[in-house]
C-alpha cells in the first residue's frame, strides 16, 4: 500500500470517527508535508529513523508547540496503518514530541490598566472592562455567564 492510498483510507476513517473538519485540514496539512518529502512510497519504506530524520530536517524552523503537533500527526497516521493492519510495526511509535515551556502569563502595568479605563467610551465597555479585571473572567466565561449565575445579594 502507498501511502497516498493509507492517507485516503485514514482520512475517511477519522471522518467516520467524527473528527472536525479543522482538524482534518490540519492533518491533511502535514500529510502533503509527508508526501512532498517522501514520495508516494510503500508504507513499508518507512522507518523510524527515516520519520526522525524527516522531523529533524523539516522542523528546524518551528517552534516546540507545531513540531508536537507534526509528530502528533505522524504518529496517529502510522498507529491507525499498523492497527488496521497494513504494517506489522509502527515505525513512528517511538517518535517524542519536543518539551513545551509553561507560558508565563502576562500582566499588565499601572499604567496599562488606566489608559484601558480611559479608552471606555460607553458605560456597558467600563462595566465589562471592569469585571474582567477584577475576576480575571475570560471572554468564552463570560459570554456563557447568565443572571441565575450571579449572586447579586452577596455581591458574587
């Protein structure tokens, strides 16, 4: 089996599977990726090292986060061949994704904050500007908050 061949049969499992359409795009993504530097090669030409060394090659210029998401990729493509039989191993299960840093969150200064107070134009922007500093509420939290969900007698 080729891989072009693998791809359309993983492609229209993971539809079956219920998988979004953005993710598939993004799959699909990294799957040209693949094919543009392999070929349409026989899923049994690859190897670990072949798939390590096309992630070392090909990933040089991205940061942790979308290198794991290539690896991710990778080997979902490669667990899918081998579970579904087409391969008697699973040349990328040994592939790692690189260490992500914690990100540090942002604050901020004095300064920041007021210039935002003062840039409020109406008083539904100062009153929204407000609870989302004070509770540190994002924008997704707020838009499912409903009235039920206040308690306005204790101020919560």
């Amino acid at each position: 089996m080729r891989l072009s061949e693998a791809w359309e049969k993983y492609q229209l499992d993971k539809k079956i599977e219920g998988y979004s359409p953005l993710t598939l795009k993004a799959y699909c993504f990294q799957y040209t990726l693949l094919l543009k530097h392999f070929g349409d090669i026989s899923i049994k030409d690859f190897t670990t090292d072949a798939l390590k060394s096309y992630l070392i090659n090909s990933g040089d210029h991205l940061k942790p986060a979308s290198m794991g998401h290539r690896v991710r990729c990778i080997r979902s493509l490669f667990k899918w061949i081998h579970d579904e039989g087409h391969l008697a191993y699973n040349p990328a299960a040994k592939l790692k994704e690189p260490k992500i840093g914690k990100r540090i969150p942002k604050f901020l200064t004095d300064l920041e904050i007021e210039h935002l107070r003062e840039a409020c134009e109406s008083s539904l922007e100062n009153v929204l500007f407000e609870f989302f500093y004070s509770t540190g509420c994002r924008i997704g939290e707020l838009v499912k908050l409903n009235r039920e969900d206040i308690n306005f007698s204790d101020g919560l």
